[in-house]
C-alpha cells in the first residue's frame, strides 16, 4: 500500500511539471507596441498605432482623431516594448472646467493627453474647442498638422464638422472649388485664416442644413433668384 502511494505522488508530480511547461503563465508579456500614434499621419481601415500604452485599431479612414476620444478607434489593449508614451516634463495640472488659461498653459486632460492653450479661455473643454487648444507632447514641441492641399481645415476636421452630409458634398469638391479663389483663407495671419474660413463653413453649414440639401427647399423662394434681363433668365416655369 505504501509503494502504491508513494508511486501515486510521483506521478502527480510529474503531471505538474509537464502542465507547468505546456500551459501559459498568467503573466504573459503583453503584445509589441505599434508605431506611435501622429496626429498628422493619416490611418485607413485595419491600422494599428500605439498611443499612451495601448494598441489601437482604426476601423476606417482617420486622422487627427486622438484614440480614446474617437470612435474611429478600439482599443487592442495594453502594449509593452517598441514606443511608450513621453514621460519628461509630464507633470503639468489637470484641466478644469471654468478655470481661466492664459495663452501657453498646459493641461492633461481626462483622456490622459496633454494640450496647450493657443488662445485664452475659461476652461473650455480641450477635445471639442480645437481654436482654443493644440494637442501638446511632453518635452515641450507641440505637434503641427499640415492642412491639405493648403487649405486651414483638414480633411478630418470636414468630416468632423459634416458628420452627415450628403455624399454630393466632398472635400475635395470644396479644395477644388476654392481653387479658383488663391486668395480666400489663405493670407493674413493664421488666426485670420482661420476666422475667413470659419464663417464661410459657417454660412455653408446653415445654408444647406449641415452639407444635407443640394437645392433650394423653399421653392417659394425660386422667383427672388432669377432676372429676366439677363442671360441666365430663370429656372424653367419660374415667374421673373
């Protein structure tokens, strides 16, 4: 009897070592990070990046669209080796709603992402107010985005400020379009530039209900349009 337990224990024992090597370890290292996220680089569907310890997955074309505020992307989890967020001069405040910034204050906000104040403000929230704040990396050198094909507002920033717009409507319609005018929101100061083409969007923006309606939906409107005396006339079966 003793021998037979004693035989028992053995195997058991060895049964341990063998699920101790063929069996994974709780404590797995966690996945290689991807390529740090950019805020100028653009992302297609089925990319990963890395950003603030994590590996993102991008669903469809983005860019600009910091991961954990965008739905654009989801989270993969957490990542070790390759590019870890900056830690130097990582200990500016936590912003607050209603606190005055002055220009050049930093904050981190609640998604964990650093902004500089570009113009002062009472606490306007980072992530919606972009006029107000500029993404920021630790260190001290504040990312830039370089507009498309020179224009102030990005392609990303069009699709955030026409989330349902008609498929009529492009940005490369629009950068197209404003082709034909060098001039417009391209001199001056860049806060002029971007106030020009601020209250042309805005314009454009309540004029077609959000880039939604191609024509006129008041058609009681249509003869205010048209002058007989010139060659254009009026639309068909309109009064002058």
């Amino acid at each position: 009897m003793l021998r037979q337990r004693i035989m028992a224990a053995l195997a058991a024992l060895a049964v341990t070592g063998v699920l101790a090597v063929v069996l994974p370890t709780s404590s797995a290292s966690a996945e290689s990070c991807a390529a740090a996220w950019s805020s100028s680089a653009v992302y297609t569907g089925g990319t990963t990046a890395s950003y603030n310890g994590h590996n993102w997955y991008a669903q469809w074309w983005t860019q600009n669209e910091r991961p954990g505020t965008a739905a654009v992307w989801t989270d993969k989890g957490t990542c070790g080796g390759g590019t870890t967020p900056p830690t130097g001069n990582c200990d500016h405040p936590n912003w607050a709603a209603g606190t005055w910034y002055p220009v050049g204050s930093i904050v981190r906000f609640t998604d964990g992402g650093y902004y500089i104040a570009v113009h002062e403000n009472p606490g306007y929230d980072p992530v919606i107010s972009h006029w107000y704040w500029d993404p920021y990396t630790c260190g001290g050198t504040t990312p830039t985005d370089p507009p498309t094909s020179g224009f102030v507002v990005s392609q990303a920033q069009f699709n955030q400020m026409f989330p349902n717009r008609n498929p009529f409507y492009t940005y490369s319609g629009l950068t197209a379009a404003l082709s034909a005018y060098p001039g417009f929101a391209k001199t001056g100061s860049d806060t002029v530039r971007k106030q020009e083409a601020a209250a042309f969007l805005a314009n454009v923006n309540h004029e077609t209900g959000g880039l939604v309606h191609i024509v006129e939906q008041n058609t009681a409107n249509y003869p205010h349009y048209c002058d007989a005396g010139q060659p254009y006339g009026c639309p068909p079966r309109n009064a002058a």
